[in-house]
C-alpha cells in the first residue's frame, strides 16, 4: 500500500486514527510505503523504534497514539510491534535526488539529516534556541534572572 501524506491537513487526534489504520494494514500483511512531512507521524515512528529497541510493552504503541486499550487493538499492536520501519530522506544533489537512510531518527546523531528529521524537526529546534537566547538575554538585562 502507498500512502501519500494521508495526514495531510488532519488535526492530531485524525493523524493518530490514520496511523492506528497503517498498523492494521500492516497486521493484515500488506507492507506500507507512506510519504510525510509529519512530524507527528515521525514522533511515532521514534517512539516505535525506540519500544522495539528496549522490548517494551507492544500496548504501549496505543498509549503513543491515545487509543483506547482493547482486546483487539492491544492484539493488533503485540502482532506488529516488531515490524520494521524505515524512514529515507530525499535531498537534491545538484541535478539529482539522492536519499539517505535516517531510520535511527536518532537525535544526537552527527548528520543533521538525521537529527532533524529531514528537515521537519530542525525549525522547531531553531525557533527554540532563538527563544532560549531571547530569554535569557530579557533576564540579563531586566534582571529578573533565575540564580
């Protein structure tokens, strides 16, 4: 199955119900190939990885999705708990498009690719360094710092 940012426009509660639909594909067989530019759905794929990595409760795929915990759906997630995801970044390279493998979504990774998810996570990084260097400079000058 082919999905093309199938949570395009949907509010985060619509985006979970979509990926709650993908692990059911996936549970009925079908391999799943999906195009975002979701940081929602990447945070889930992270916290996928992660939960694979440390054999964490399969559940806990719901508690990542606010689903409720049914005998099915619980079912469903320890079925596909342990299937693999792969996440590629595409980037031009001159006249070309080259992809890159950042499926660690690791962020203390050295590639910038990779620690910014491609792109998606790097300008909510930058928005928060800004507003850190903005606060801490309105506390230098107000005084109003925290010692």
């Amino acid at each position: 199955v082919i999905l093309e940012e199938p949570e395009a426009g949907l509010h985060p509660q619509a985006i979970s119900g979509v990926l709650l639909a993908l692990l059911e594909l996936l549970d009925r067989g079908y391999k799943v190939v999906l195009s975002t530019h979701s940081t929602h759905v990447l945070d889930f794929i992270w916290g996928w990885n992660v939960l694979r990595s440390v054999s964490g409760d399969p559940c806990l795929l719901l508690d990542m999705l606010d689903a409720p915990k049914t005998h099915a759906l619980g079912e469903i997630a320890k079925r596909v708990a342990g299937a693999s995801t792969r996440v590629y970044y595409f980037e031009r390279d001159g006249e070309q498009v080259a992809t890159r493998d950042i499926s660690s979504l690791d962020p203390g990774a050295e590639a910038v690719q990779e620690w910014g998810w491609g792109g998606l996570a790097e300008f909510s990084g930058r928005v928060s360094d800004v507003v850190s260097a903005m606060v801490q400079q309105y506390e230098q000058e107000s005084g109003n710092g925290v010692a």
